[in-house]
C-alpha cells in the first residue's frame, strides 16, 4: 500500500468534504481517520492511530512552540480590545479626515496599526470608516472593498507579527520534514513574499480605485462643491450681474441635489421610488455581539493601548530574530536566515503580553477586565490551533502511506516543471473559492506542492508562493470567507452582492498572477 494510488486518499477525502460542507476541519477529520484505518485496519487500531499522528505532532517542540505562539497572539489582541486600543484608535484617526481621497488614505494607513490579523483589522477599521462614509457620501460597496483589499492581500505579505506569520512558517516547516528537506522555514517564507502575485495584484488594483479612478476623482470633485461653505463656492461663480441673488439661490439648489443624490447613493436616504421594506438575509441581519465586544466598546478609548503593545512586539520581534542569530553567520542578511525566527516570535509575544498587561495595570485597569481578555481572545484562536493540528496529523498519516512517492512517480511525471506553479494556483484558487479558507487551502495544498517541487527540482518558493496566493484569493473574494461575512455584516451589504463586486477586479488579479507563475516557472 505503501506509495500507491491509496495514499492519495486521505487528501483525496479532504479536498470534496471541505467543498460540499464549506468548512475545512471536518474534511480533515475524515481525512485523518482514514488514513488512520488504513495503517491500522481494526476497529480501535484507527482510532489510536489517528492519536497517535495527533500526540506526535503535539509533542514536537517546534510546533508546540507555534501552537503557544498563536494562542498568546489571540490573547494580545484581546487585550488590546477589551483596554479600548481599539476605539481609541479610532477616535484618534477620525478628525484627521478632510476629504474623500483623505477617507481613502486613513482605510490604507491604519494598516500599520491594525496588521496583525484580517478579522482584527475589519472590526477595528470598518466602524470607523462607516462614520466617514456619510461624512463624504462615499458608497459602502467601495469603502468595503479598500477595507477588505488591505485585509488578508497586505497582511499576508507581512513578514512579522501577525498570526499568517506563525501559521505560515508552521505549515512550511511540516512540508519540508515530509520532503526530507533541511532549509530552515523562515528564511524559505521570506523568499516567497515577492512572489505573492495575487497579493501585490490586487494590491494595485485596490490601489488605483481608491485613489486615482475616475469615479474616486469625481466624488472628490462634488464632494467639495457639496461641503465647501456657501461663500466659497459662491466666489468660484460669482458673475458681476443683477441677479446674483438668483445665481446664488440656484447655486444653494443644487448643493441640495447634489447632497440628496449623495444620500441616496450612499444608502442613508430612500429614494423616493424605493419601497421602505428591504429584504434582508440570515448573514445580513445584526449578530449578538460577544462579551468580548461589548466590554471593548464601554472601555475608555486610548490609542496608547493600541500603539504601545504594537511598537512593542515589532520592536520585539525584529531584536530577537537578529539576537538568536548572532554568530551563525557574519552579514546582517546571513544572520537573519539563521536565525531561529519561531522561537524569536514566541518570546516577543510572550514578553509584550506581560509588558502591556503591567502598563495597563499602571493606567488603572482592573485585573478581572485584563484577564478575560487575555482568555477570551486566545480562545477565539482554537479553531486556527485545531486546524493547524489537524494538518499536521493528515500530512503525517499521508506521509508514511507514501503520498510524497507517488505523487512523484505519477503526477511529477506528467506535469512540466514550468507548468507546477501556475497549475497549483488555479487549482488553489478554486478549491479557496468553494471552502472560503484561505488557511484551509493552504494546509490542503502544501503537502501536494512541495511534493512535486521534490520530485520535479521546481522551486520550493515559487511553489509555497503560489499556494500561499491560491488561500489569499478565496480568503479575500469568497462568499464563505469570515472576512468577506464579517465586512458585509458590519457595513450592512447584501451578502452576495457584496462577493460578486470583489469577484471582477479578483479575476483580473489571478490572471495576472497565472501568467506571472507561467513566466516564472520558466525563469526559476
């Protein structure tokens, strides 16, 4: 049985459960127990075997190192929130706009206070904005969308102190002990940055909308005649005639169509030919809030609660990986590839927990507040660890029935080289787009990846860069995403009306990022 066609199952499973349930972790379940009873065919023998991949996994330092890291990192966030980093951040930002361009800017430069998790930053974000939007008559379709493109898009290229980060390095570092490969896991996660087509893609095209299309130019336009004060915008126009009372009345006119235009655009004014009633779905009414939330909107804002832990840990985390690797290698660039960066992320996030939790003692917050934050925001992390887990268990079980070989033998054998990277994409992009797990897909794939690139001595970056661009696509476009459910709920779109406008520019940038994974297959 051993690297023949059924050590393909477990994957084989994985795949079509996690697409007809729309959740990953059942899929792997399944996965996981088969490949389990096929090692040990008897009616226990499956289930200890399945514990055992499970036991074995946990055991491993490298990914208890992980585990802990992710858990803490849930556990900072919750901090933050429950200690008002968040709404003071937010009431930091909000006066500082003045324009619509200005909206736009503020939606891209909170990223660097909101860059550690997708969910964290469309809760952070999106509120604010939603201010802002009426402020300027900006339509919520398109404030959403420049939230949710600087989302999972940016934070996956993000090298440090986010939880792609640990999650990434975690899952690269099982691919390369199953291909028997000694490169170090963060260094090769590194390498596939500049190779996130989709990312940088979408990126642009994010980019241009927000700021340099002609729709963003000529609500910037209108927007000033309708905010401008009346003397200014009646010195634009003036004429030296007798009926400048009547030019000046007409003027007061259509800023008043202008701006009953705008409401109506924007939502908050019915047209006057649009029924009261809108139907509404499941996804789209308001959710219970959890506790959590409802304690981070009573707390005092302050934006030092945000910043602070923030500086902190990127300051943290950038000392430490240099620091472990000292003397292993004599250039700046060469101790940084030796640098043990999973364990340098740990201490960071451990040491700026304990840090933030003293300095908001000092600012007068009560234990019993900190310390359900802490809790309530690692556990919001369990279903990432369980995932996480669970990959690990599946690419254990699929490794000792020989997948890597066969996949070698056969599919090695068929696919050119230059063709691995752009045929992972595609393949990816579907499988995210259906399951909605930008995670997930990325678990699914890398065994299947790094197993070709073994056999066909295709280029391990380009190949985790394709599959990490595949999860970024469904993790940003799908309709089963969290993040897009999450940004629909909060600005109150139609749910799939809000998937299918990311759906366009998303297919522009997985073209361009096909055909970039084709040229560089035949460069690499």
């Amino acid at each position: 049985m051993h690297g023949t066609i059924w050590s393909l199952i477990p994957f084989a499973l994985v795949i079509p459960i996690s697409i007809m349930t729309r959740q990953v972790i059942p899929g792997l379940v399944v996965g996981l127990l088969a490949g389990a009873y096929m090692m040990a065919p008897s009616p226990l023998g499956g289930v200890n075997q399945a514990l055992y991949y499970l036991f074995k996994e946990l055991a491993l330092a490298g990914n208890l190192h992980l585990i802990i890291f992710l858990y803490t990192f849930g556990s900072l966030v919750g901090l933050v929130r429950i200690t008002g980093g968040v709404s003071g951040f937010a009431k930091w930002l909000g006066p500082r706009v003045k324009s619509v361009r200005g909206a736009y800017a503020v939606t891209w430069l909170s990223s660097l206070g909101t860059f550690m998790a997708p969910d964290f930053r469309i809760i952070t974000v999106a509120p604010i904005m939603k201010s802002m939007m009426k402020r300027f008559h900006i339509s919520p379709q398109k404030m959403a969308y420049a939230i949710d493109v600087t989302a999972t898009p940016l934070i996956s290229l993000i090298p440090v102190g986010t939880a792609f980060v640990g999650y990434m390095v975690g899952l690269l570092a099982v691919a390369l002990k199953h291909v028997h490969s000694t490169q170090a896991p963060y260094p090769l996660f590194l390498s596939t940055i500049p190779l996130n087509f989709f990312a940088f893609a979408i990126l642009a095209i994010g980019a241009y909308l927000s700021f340099f299309s002609s729709e963003t130019k000529a609500v910037h336009t209108t927007e000033t005649m309708a905010t401008g004060t009346l003397s200014d915008f009646a010195a634009k126009v003036r004429r030296p005639h007798r009926n400048a009372r009547q030019h000046i009345h007409a003027v007061v006119a259509t800023v008043r169509r202008q701006q009953a235009k705008f409401e109506v655009e924007a939502g908050t004014m019915e047209h006057p030919g649009q029924r009261s009633g809108r139907d509404t779905t499941r996804l789209e009414r308001e959710l219970p809030e959890e506790p959590l939330d409802v304690l981070s909107d009573e707390a005092v804002p302050s934006a030092a609660n945000l910043l602070l832990p923030i500086g902190l840990l990127l300051g943290l985390t950038f000392f430490l990986t240099w620091w472990s690797g000292v003397g292993k290698a004599t250039t700046f660039l060469g101790v940084l590839m030796k640098a043990d960066a999973t364990r340098a992320m740990l201490q960071s996030i451990l040491i700026t927990l304990v840090a933030s939790s003293i300095f908001y003692l000092f600012r007068r917050q009560r234990v019993g507040r900190l310390m359900y934050g802490i809790i309530a925001g690692g556990n919001e992390m369990i279903a990432v660890i369980m995932l996480l887990v669970l990959v690990w268990a599946v690419s254990g079980v699929s490794s000792d029935l020989g997948f890597s070989d066969y996949v070698g033998r056969t599919m090695g054998s068929v696919i050119p080289r230059m063709l691995i990277a752009p045929a992972l994409f595609i393949f990816g992009s579907v499988i995210s787009y259906f399951i909605g797990s930008s995670f997930g897909t990325w678990g699914i794939l890398m065994p299947l990846g790094f197993s070709l690139a073994a056999t066909t001595h295709a280029s391990l970056p380009l190949i985790a860069a394709a599959v990490f661009a595949s999860g970024t696509l469904g993790g940003f476009a799908s309709p089963l995403s969290d993040n897009t459910v999450a940004m629909a709920t909060v600005m109150k779109l139609p749910l799939v009306d809000f998937a299918n406008s990311l759906l366009k520019t998303t297919l522009v940038a997985g073209g361009v990022a096909t055909v970039g994974y084709a040229v560089a297959g035949l460069v690499m």
